[in-house]
C-alpha cells in the first residue's frame, strides 16, 4: 500500500527531467544570491544583506537588488569573477 502511495505521488522523483530542472534552478539560485550578497557587502548594505540573506525569490530579488538598487551592470558582475582585478586587503 504504501509502496503504491510513493509511485502515484504527485511529483515523481524519479523523472530526470524534473532533477535536472533542480539542479539548473539551484545553480541560478545559487549565482543571484552570491553575486547580490557580495555587492551588498561591498556596499555596505546591512539591511539587504540580512533580507538577501533570508528570502529565497529565485533569484527575482536578487536582480532587483543588483541592476537596480545598487545600480551595477552586467560588466560589475562579471568583475566579481574576474581574477584580473587586484583586491586590497
């Protein structure tokens, strides 16, 4: 009986589709949430960065914090990953 309640589930976990749908959904997550935590605290931003830090949004927060409240470009945001760029400690 019970066997049976796990095969009619309403979301099969045993669909690839639907792991790898996760898997892409958890690195897009992931690469908002790092790049907008780093501005906020590069920025000073105690407050975004707590709220950041909390809300999972699927990463719509996190482009909403770094295009448009701290006014960065997508040229800032491959600047993080750069290994050019020297950093002062």
């Amino acid at each position: 009986m019970m066997d049976q309640f796990y095969t009619q589930s309403f979301f099969p976990i045993n669909n690839n589709w639907a792991i790898l749908g996760f898997i892409v959904l958890g690195l897009w997550i992931l690469f908002w949430k790092g790049c907008s935590l780093w501005i906020a605290t590069k920025n000073d931003k105690k407050l975004w960065f707590a709220i950041l830090l909390i809300f999972n949004t699927i990463g719509i927060l996190e482009i909403i914090f770094i295009f448009f409240v701290a006014k960065k470009k997508w040229s800032d945001i491959k600047e993080i990953f750069s290994k050019t760029k020297q950093t002062e400690l």
